[in-house]
C-alpha cells in the first residue's frame, strides 16, 4: 500500500527500513548494464524489470525504494537520441515503475517511493561521482540538476534522494535546486572516512544541509559499512535532523575495469550501532540485495 504518512513522520516516529542496490538486482534477474545509461537504460527498453526489483526489495521489508533514475538525465538520454519530452517521460516512469511495486506488494505496512537524483558525475559515466571537483560552478552545476529534478518532481514522488554526492559545491548545488519543488529531500554523501571523495570534512558538508526545510534527512550512502558509524553521529550532532545510511557491500568499484574487487563487509548486525548514532533509514546501496534488506528489516524488529 502507499502511505497515508509522510516519510518525515515515519522518520520522527521510529526507524524505517530501506531498499538496497538496484543494480544488482537488476543484474542478477539477468539484465545487463554495462551501459553509460545503466539501469535508466532499462526503463525505455524493459519498465517491467525494474518494477520487479522494487518488489523484490518491498518483499523483502523494505518500506522505502529508489527509483531507477540515478543516471537519468537529459543529457544522457540525449546521447542516445531520446528528446527531451521521451525523457522526461521515462523520469516519470521510474517514479510509476516504483509505485507500481507498491501496489503489488500485498502488504498493510505503509511505502514510500523516493525518487533518485545522482550526482553530475553519473552521467559522465567515467567514475568522476567518486571524486567530485568536476571543475563545474555551483551555478553550473544548479543549472544540470534543476531541469531533473523538476521533472522527478512532477512525477510526485514521496522525496527525492540527493544521493552519492561526492562534493559539497554540488551538493550546494543541489540544495538551491531543491527549493520550491514541492517536494521534501534527503541528501547523502559518499564518503571516504570523515571527509566528502572531494575532501571536504563532513561537518562542513552536512552544516549545508542543517537549515533547509525541504530536506527532512542527511547522511551518506555508496560508502564502506565502516565509514556508516562516524558519519552517521557526525550528520545527527550538526544538523539535527534524522540520519539516512545506506553503505555499500564493503567491496570497491573498479571504474576502469568496471568492476567491483575485494569482499564482502556489510551485515545486518552493524544496523544497531547505526540506530544508536542517529540513524532513521537504514539500507543498502551497490551489491547489498533483498537477503540484506530482510536481514536489516529483521534487525530493527520491522519485518
């Protein structure tokens, strides 16, 4: 069922429960996205796919998905001779695709649809999400991620996910673009132990964030499960507002071999610790699928 709650209601009241990567469900359903749209490739070619990887992770107690837009972007789509009216339908689908598994689900708990919104260096498709300092302004930048947004927005999603922003010039950025919308946000970093990729200390980082209304959580995701804890109670003691974490596997991404190297960290079992830094949603991002999620839902007595 969609919720008759907003998210930041749920987020004031307890801990909800949130999905985990996409890509790799999508990639273990036999889709293949070695493709600079990577999954947003999905919802022009196969909408239905992604459908069933939101239900798979509903399925499995999550309470919050993100939409397949993380790469979807005007300019990516345009690469590929999709105009911009195709592309601001396929944004809409994704937010429909997710609200389409909310529905099939068959569950009375209440779900959220959260619409994603990657940083500027997904759509360069070369790993530069991981660095940040694209040599972009933040009015250059506010200019890329604007048109989006408005777009997603349109679409009426639950929240928009301001995620894996590895700059705080975007996520300032990103924070102006938000305003008016009509739409509430959270926003997270990646990050690489108390600093953004781009280097920045997080204090810094999230203190962006602390008078925004519209954005109703701060945190960080597409991060090592180790960096989750210090982040987390950074993000609570600046900006007082709920800590959303969703780290990766534990593994690394090889962005020139596209590949991911090194092991498995993640466990249900740190999920606690989070809670007790101040983390409210709680989830997963690359390489953390449905098991996970049940595990974390399990954990946090939702399930």
């Amino acid at each position: 069922m969609t919720s008759t709650i907003t998210l930041a209601e749920a987020l004031a009241a307890g801990t909800v429960v949130l999905d985990g990567g996409m890509s790799n469900q999508l990639e273990s359903a036999g889709h293949d996205l070695s493709d600079e749209l990577w999954s947003a490739r999905l919802l022009a070619e196969q909408p239905e796919a992604v459908t069933e990887a939101h239900l798979a992770y509903f399925r499995a107690g999550a309470d919050v998905t993100i939409t397949a837009s993380y790469q979807a972007t005007f300019e990516g789509f345009g690469k590929r001779g999709i105009n911009p009216g195709r592309a601001a339908e396929l944004m809409a689908l994704s937010v429909e695709s997710a609200r389409e598994a909310a529905g099939q689900a068959g569950v009375s708990r209440p779900l959220w649809v959260a619409a994603s919104v990657g940083p500027y260096g997904a759509m360069l498709a070369d790993g530069s999400e991981y660095r940040g300092r694209y040599g972009l302004t933040v009015d250059e930048l506010e200019r890329f991620h604007r048109p989006r947004m408005e777009a997603l927005a349109a679409a009426r999603p639950d929240v928009l996910a301001l995620e894996t922003v590895p700059d705080a010039d975007e996520a300032a950025a990103l924070l102006r673009a938000v305003r008016g919308l009509g739409v509430p946000a959270w926003l997270t970093y990646s990050v690489a132990g108390g600093s953004t990729r781009a280097g920045q200390p997080l204090e810094e980082a999230f203190a962006l964030a602390a008078d925004v209304d519209e954005v109703i959580a701060v945190g960080v995701n597409c991060c090592a499960p180790e960096d989750v804890d210090g982040a987390a109670a950074t993000a609570a003691r600046v900006t007082g507002k709920p800590v959303v974490v969703y780290p990766n596997s534990g593994e690394t991404w090889d962005a020139g071999s596209r590949s991911w190297t090194g092991r498995a960290t993640f466990t249900a079992d740190q999920v606690k610790g989070w809670q007790q830094a101040g983390a409210r949603l709680i989830g997963g991002c690359c390489r953390v699928g449905p098991e996970a999620i049940s595990g974390i839902a399990e954990t946090l007595g939702a399930a």
